[in-house]
C-alpha cells in the first residue's frame, strides 16, 4: 500500500532532484568508458574488474578488498555525523521506491493526499506494465556492471544473447519489481543489515529526525491544549516506513524528511514555528547542548578510512605493470631425453596490466646449468590481458650428476621501460623425492 502523497517542501524538491541525479549516475556507469575501457566492469569470466580507471586482476583482490573496507569505513563515519543519511538520499532502494511510487500516483489519478478509492482497471494494468518496464530496464542496467551493455545489446540484436545473460536479466528484473512494488520500505525496516546495526554507530550527537516533545506535547486541537502538536496524523501517513516519528528514534526511520515537510506545512498553516519536525541530535531532543562534530567516535572512523585510503595509494603506487605465473606442466612433470639429459615443461602466464600492448621477453637467470627452449620470444601481450606460453627448460648435466633443484625466470619489457621480474620454481628429475627443494 503507498503512503500518502509527499507534501511540497524543501526537502521533497531537494529528494526529486537528488533522485534524478543517482538514477542518472547509476545508469550511466555501465556506458561510461575510459581510455576505451569501461569505467566500472566485473567481468568475472574474464576475471578482470574494471574499476573508476583501474584495471583489476585476480592476483590484486586485496585492492577489492581495500575499496570495501573503505566504503562501510566511510558510511561508519557518515552515519556517525549525519545518522542515516545513506538511507533516506543515496540508497537505491528508497530512491526506487521513491520513483515506482510517483509513477503509481500520476498514472492511478490520485487528486487528494490518499489513494481514490475507486481505480479504473485500465490505470491498475497500465501501472503494473510502467512497473514492470521500469524493473526491466532497472534489471538491464543491474547487469551491465557485470556484463558490457553494449555488447549485450550487440548480441541481442543478432539474436545471439547467451541464456545465462537472459537468465540473469529475467532474475534481476523479476526481483526488482517485487521489492520496489510490494517489499517497498519493509525491507528497510525489517530485511536491511544496516538498520539493525545503526544504533552502534549512533551517539548523543548524531543528527537523527526528531520531534521537540517538550515544545509539541500535550497534543491537541488548536486552542485545546498548550502543545504546537494539532495531531493531524499527517507526519504518519507520509511516512514509507508507517511509524510515528513522536515516538522517539525508532528503527524503521529511514531519515526521508518526509516528516519534516509534512509537519512545517501544517505548523505553517496555522500560524506556529516550524521545525517541530527536525534535523537533530540525541541531545537536541533530549534539550541537551548543540551539535560536537569532533569526538571520538568520528575521530576514529576518520583515521582508519585515512588509513585504509593511505595503504590503497601506496600499493597502487608499487604496483608492477606485469605479472608472471609459472606452473609446471599437469600432464607432464619431466621427461628423459635420449641423450640423458632431464627436461621439464612449464606453463608461463603473463599479465600485461597497463592499456598498450606491450613485448616481454622470457629468459633464464645467467650462471645456471639450463637451456631455454621456447616457441615464440619475445610475446606480445595486448593491454589489460594476460598470455599463456608452453616453454621447456633442459638441464645441461648428463649421466649421474643431478641437475639443479632450482631454476629462475625473468620476465623483461622490451622497451625497458620498468624492471624485469623474477620467479624461482623446483625443477624436477627422476631422483628426487616428494617435497625434494
């Protein structure tokens, strides 16, 4: 059931255009590219993340891992200044919620605050169709953080769509609807992970919503008592969550302000001050003194999320623009050729992480006993993606001494442009034992 329709006021003109602005954000992000990359991509069968202008691979998580921490290290700090903020402007949930529900009020008729009680059945079916395109194209761009949305509209028009990506679209649209349709703010109030922890991030000086008991009770009809609070009810039917915010800080506020716009509306009315509704801390509720920005609490978010940055600039300025992998060959360990001389098959992957294509060259450490042999050197690898290459590494030594237990590769750009890299592996012969080097 949609609450009743937002009263015009600062804050719901403030809401529409900030909804404009993420919905706008959201849906531009797939399509943006940079460099000829996407701005934000997890390709996760290419195993690359593309992300803001840095390309991610499977061996460099640990940056995932950093932006993670930062973003809840950075919404800690944000509620504990703003309260819930994120809820009530940012979060897509309310923003689509939001939408679905204007779309619903505009299309369904509504000439009142409250939903007309009788509907054409034309309104209720056009509705669902605007809801459910709405969902298909939520779902679409959804997707497209995951799969290229213009490859996936490439391949929709030569009919050549993969039934996973239909699959995933089907499933993304289908959940969208029924959560901005029929979950609305019930998730908010009873499913989201946020709102259970919240009252841990929150303190005394918290801005939060809150009702002025002191000024507004006893509540009344004008003239009846010597409260500001007329009791109309109207900060409660526009409320998405259905609480009454004069009850104190509860968990299903969500901080919309829809409250705040409904209350200085009436209190305008007749002829009271506003702001019975407001912006607040704890202590401003309780008729404590104002707002302490700097305390502990924020003193410490702010250092760990400074922390956290810190750490993520200087592994980015060490990061090395390749990266070699070198396995032994599954199918064959080392072979004896005729000569008696032991080889070993080995599986090299290089990773060129800059955007050009690049050359390296593979060769073996000096002053060791063994014999490159390759297919093809140097390798050209193309920007952002890595190579695989099949080498053999042959030990000089014949008959009964046995050859080294080590054997080192060095990885070199040709145009010398960075420094090469080194990995030492075991190479393998048919006199030594499991877990020999």
């Amino acid at each position: 059931m949609l609450n009743a329709r937002p009263v015009d006021g600062p804050f719901r003109h403030l809401r529409s255009y900030a909804n404009a602005v993420l919905i706008a954000v959201l849906f531009a992000i797939p399509w943006i590219r940079l460099h000829g990359d996407p701005l934000v991509l997890l390709d996760v069968p290419a195993r690359r993340f593309h992300i803001l202008g840095l390309v991610i691979f499977p061996q460099e998580l640990y940056f995932l891992w950093l932006l993670v921490i930062g973003s809840a290290l950075a919404l800690f700090f944000f509620t504990a200044l703003f309260g819930r903020v994120w809820c009530g402007w940012a979060c897509p949930q309310t923003v689509f919620t939001d939408v679905f529900a204007g779309v619903a009020r505009r299309i369904e008729g509504w000439k009142g605050a409250q939903r007309p009680k009788r509907i054409a059945a034309w309104r209720i079916v056009l509705t669902h169709v605007v809801w459910i395109a709405a969902s298909a194209v939520i779902g679409f761009h959804l997707i497209g953080y995951f799969v290229s949305p213009y490859q996936f509209v490439a391949d929709a028009r030569e009919g050549t769509l993969h039934p996973v990506a239909v699959g995933f679209w089907t499933v993304t649209a289908g959940l969208a609807y029924v959560d901005f349709v029929f979950l609305r703010q019930t998730f908010c109030k009873y499913l989201c992970p946020y709102a259970r922890f919240q009252g841990v991030l929150f303190d005394k000086d918290t801005l939060v919503i809150g009702y002025d008991e002191a000024r507004g009770d006893p509540r009344g009809k004008k003239g009846t008592t010597s409260g500001d609070c007329v009791d109309c009810g109207l900060c409660v039917a526009v409320c998405p969550s259905g609480i009454d915010i004069r009850d104190g800080l509860q968990l299903g506020c969500i901080a919309c302000t829809q409250c705040i716009d409904a209350c200085d509306g009436v209190m305008e009315r007749i002829g009271r001050d506003k702001q019975l509704i407001a912006y607040r801390t704890l202590k401003g509720v309780a008729g404590w003194a104002g707002v302490r920005p700097l305390r502990a609490r924020v003193v410490a978010y702010g250092i760990l999320l400074l922390c956290v940055g810190g750490a993520f600039g200087t592994l980015l300025g060490q990061r090395q623009a390749m990266s070699l992998h070198v396995a032994h060959n599954r199918d064959s360990l080392y072979a004896t050729m005729p000569d008696g001389r032991v080889s070993n098959a080995f599986t090299l992957q290089v990773e060129n992480r800059e955007r050009q294509d690049r050359s390296f060259r593979i060769r073996l450490e000096e002053n060791q006993d063994f014999d490159l042999i390759t297919g093809m050197n140097p390798l050209t690898v193309p920007g952002t993606t890595s190579l695989e290459a099949r080498v053999f590494v042959v030990a000089r030594e014949t008959g009964d001494s046995p050859p080294p237990r080590r054997v080192r590769f060095i990885l070199e750009p040709e145009d010398k442009r960075s420094r090469g890299l080194t990995r030492e592996t075991r190479f393998l012969s048919p006199g030594m034992t499991h877990g020999d080097g």
